[in-house]
C-alpha cells in the first residue's frame, strides 16, 4: 500500500513566509598556485588543447561549409553543421572531471561535448582500454581509417584522432562514423565515453538524460548525468516536465533511504544568450536570470548556480562540487553556464538579430586567448608549448578531413546497407515506410536481404565478457 501523507489543515493555513535561498552568481575566484597543485601543468595545458581542438574542428567545418575547403582540402557538406565556436571553455571546463561512466546528453549544437567529453575520457583510460574499445568499436573499422590517415606512435595519440575522425565521419554521414553514419551532425553520440546520443529537438535531451538519471539511480549505477541544453530551451515544456520529474519529493521522503535519493541529474543551460534569433533575457521570456528558475522547483533552488563559462576551471569547479551533490542522491541541480556563440546559429545564419560591436566585445574576451594569457602569466606553459598545441590541432584536423572525405576509402552509409536491413529486421513495419524501398536488399528478396542470424553488434565486448548492452568497461 502506498504511504499516506497527512495533510495537515492547522500548518497549511499557517502565516509565514518563503525564504529563498540565494544564488552564487560567477562566484569562483582564480588561485593560480590552486590551480597549479590541482591540475598540474600537463592538466592545465591540456585544457588548453582540448579548447583548441574543437576550435579548429569546427573552424574547419565552418571553412567547409562557407567556401568548401580547408587547408587546400575541397568538400562539399551538404547536411547540418550547428557550431559552438566560443563555447569551447564550457564544454572542456565541464567535461574536466567527468568519468566515461558520467554521461551527457547533448543537443544540435554538440559537437564541442562530444570531443570535450572524449578528449577527458581518453585522459582517464590506460593504454589497453583504449586499444581494445578502438578495436573492437564498429569492428574495428574506424580504427582502420584512422591508422592509416592519421597514424600516432602513442595509443593515447592514436585515440584522440580517432575521436576527431569518429565525430567527423559521422557527421559527414559516412559509414565509418561512430553511428554508421545514420546520426550524423545533430544525434552523433559515443556511449563507451559517456556520450549519449543528441538531439535536435530543442530541450529534448532534458527528459531523456532524466531517464537516464533514474536509471543510474534505480540500478545502482555509478556516475552522473549531465543534459546539455540551451538556454532558449526553457521556454520548452519537456524541459520544465524533466525538471519536475527530476525534484519529486517522493525520491527522498518515500523511497527507502538505501535507494540513493534523487535521480543524478545536472542540467546544464549552455547560456549564450540567444535561440535561433531571439533573445530570452529582454525578449522572449521573463526570468531576468536564467538561474533563478532553480528558485520555483524545489527548496534547494537546484542548487542552481550561474557559472563564467568564458573560464574552463569555473566551469570545472562548479562541475566538480555539483557531481558530490549528485552522487549523494541531493539533486536535481542546474547551471546557469554562461558562453557565447561566434558562430550563427548555423553556417547560412547572416546574425542580423545582434550587432558587430557586440560580438567584437564577446571575441575580445574569447576564452582561449583568455585562457592562454592566464598560462602565460603564471608560468603554466610557454609561448612555444602553446604554439605547438595550436599546430598540433591544425595538423589532425587536417589529417582526418582529408580521410573523411575520402568517398572510396570512407564511403557515405548506404540506406541499403546492412544495418538498414538489420533494422527492418528488428523493427518489422519500418520498412514499409521506406523512402528507398526499390533499392532495398530486403524488398528484393537476394540472398544477402536475409536477416542476420548474428548478434546486433553491441559495445562494450571484453576478452572474457560477454556482450552486454548495459555494462560499461570504464566504469570505475
Ligand atoms: C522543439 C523545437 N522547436 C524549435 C526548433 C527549431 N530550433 C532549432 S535551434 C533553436 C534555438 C535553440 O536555442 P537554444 O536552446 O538557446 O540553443 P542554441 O542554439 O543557442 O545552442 C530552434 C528554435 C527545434 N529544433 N525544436
Ligand atoms: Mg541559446
């Protein structure tokens, strides 16, 4: 029987007053000697890399999509490309202190978290992990690109050009991407690392990663999860519904204690001020403070928080003690990540909703030259460490487009292909609705439309596992 909760008429009709608690608002303070101790030089220089990395990653793509070339590379990208140029501190600062076995969930403009949240896991992995996830992940074939197209003498080398080209594939819809090619730009996703699939619905992953939370939390599952969405997304009812979901009293004062509590679930407004065009603060909603919704949801406020997403190691900070929070089964919590898109909302987008001086006034702050201005002035790094990060970054970029575009050594997932057919398979009635009906192996009835009596290749198999959908090799 369900637990009966009294409502008591003398203490509802009772005077008083709410106090709300109050909201840090970009409260962390630099300590360079700190920050020194904590990350090392090597962390603090990777953090540069790793902003770098998906500045030129998404440079290039830009550079692709406006004049069809890079680096005396010529392509011609015909699907999505929702870059997140000047968002790089927030999405390196975040994914920090993130495990593979913390997910995120991100949304059409998540290129910068999938590589960040690689980039991080990779990091935290020994060498035979990373081997035997590259060769065994699509078979190995990613991994075969990648040998041969941007080869490394380190396997750690060798892994963060294989995210780079697993991401690039993939938005580029080739088969060799890490969904085959059938996710692409906007729902590309790498679960041995943490990341989840994205979503183009705008506030969608917000319901979703709450599942997943609740799912961590009921299975005794380690690690957290973060939905990355924008800050125009709170004008989405899924999201408000994810919220209410994610606070439900029931999870602290019914469940069993051993249960954990709250669902681990942080969710992230990646806040640069702007929708497609529109503007949330002074136009299209009411809040003033993105943060300040925290304040209507529960009485912790969700711990809410606005955090300088323009500098890494707040970002990394505020991720760091939310995830305690978390695990202790104390949330939801939400961030109020402030950043700023350089980039339009997509590569067509000519920005005439907001003026030149004001993104001059975002690029004069750009958090990499930022960034690297702190390194130097403490002595974190040299002018010439990071000019060779820089060259670096330009070099494997140049290395795996030059793969990715490559049509017969990495050809474009074909709708008839395998998994295509597998789907049918799996899913029978899907192929009634397909749009490439007479060309399908299944609607022809060859010997190859036969349905596989093979397993459905799932990530992650280990030497002496079993397949296994759910666990995870990382986990710690
Ligand atoms: C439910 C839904 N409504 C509208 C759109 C069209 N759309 C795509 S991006 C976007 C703006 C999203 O703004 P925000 O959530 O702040 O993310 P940002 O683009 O700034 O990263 C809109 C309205 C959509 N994809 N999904
Ligand atoms: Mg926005």
């Amino acid at each position: 029987m369900t637990k009966t909760i009294l409502i008591d008429p003398s203490e509802q009709r009772k005077p008083s007053r709410l106090v709300a608690p109050e909201i840090p608002i970009n409260q962390y303070v630099a300590d360079p000697a700190a920050e020194a101790a904590k990350f090392g030089r090597a962390g603090l220089i990777r953090i540069f890399r790793d902003m770098v990395l998906i500045r030129e990653f998404e440079t290039m793509l830009d550079r692709i999509k406006k004049e069809g070339s890079y680096q005396g590379i010529e392509y011609q990208h015909k699907g999505p490309a929702h870059l997140s140029i000047g968002q790089e501190a927030a999405a390196v600062g975040q994914a920090y202190h993130l495990w593979p076995d913390d997910f995120i969930f991100g949304s059409h403009r998540s290129h910068g978290e999938i590589l960040a949240k690689s980039l991080s896991a990779i990091a935290k992995s020994n060498v035979n992990e990373l081997q035997q996830l590259m060769e065994s992940y699509n078979n190995g074939d990613t991994l075969r690109i990648v040998e041969r197209y941007a080869p490394a003498d380190h396997i750690a080398d060798l892994a963060v050009n294989y995210v780079l080209f697993g991401t690039l594939a993939e938005i580029f819809g080739r088969f060799a991407g890490f969904n085959r090619g059938m996710g692409g730009s906007m729902h590309a996703f790498f679960p041995p690392f943490g990341v989840m699939p994205n979503n183009a619905i705008v506030g969608g992953s917000a319901d979703i990663a709450t599942g997943s939370a609740l799912f961590k939390r009921v299975n005794r599952r380690p690690g957290i999860v973060i939905a990355n969405i924008g800050d125009a997304s709170m004008g989405c009812g899924p999201v408000w519904e994810a919220m209410m979901f994610a606070a439900m009293d029931q999870y602290r004062k019914l469940w069993p204690a051993e249960a954990g509590g709250a669902p681990p679930i942080l969710f992230n407004f990646m806040n640069n001020f702007y929708g497609m065009g529109g503007q949330p603060v002074g136009e299209t909603m009411g809040y003033g403070m993105l943060a300040r919704i925290g304040l209507g949801v529960n009485p912790e406020g969700m711990h809410a928080e606005r955090v300088d997403g323009y500098n890494p190691l707040a970002v990394a900070d505020a991720v760091e003690r939310k995830k305690q929070l978390l695990s202790a089964g104390k949330g939801p919590v939400l961030l109020d990540t402030v950043t700023y898109r350089f980039a339009g909302h997509s590569p067509s987008d000519a920005s005439a909703y907001r003026t030149k001086e004001e993104v001059d006034l975002w690029r004069q702050q750009d958090s990499i030259i930022g960034y690297r201005g702190y390194l130097l002035a403490n002595d974190h790094a040299t002018e010439a460490e990071l000019d060779a990060v820089i060259a670096d970054a330009i070099a494997r970029i140049t290395a795996v487009l030059r793969a990715g575009v490559n049509d017969a050594d990495v050809p474009r997932v074909a709708l008839d292909s395998g998994i295509h057919r597998r789907h049918h398979v799996l899913q029978p009635g899907t192929h009634a609705l397909c749009r490439r009906k007479a060309e399908c192996a299944l609607e022809q009835g060859t010997d190859a439309a036969r349905p596989d009596t093979g397993e459905v290749p799932v990530w992650p198999r280990r030497a002496g596992q079993g397949a296994s959908k759910t666990q995870n090799p990382h986990v710690r």
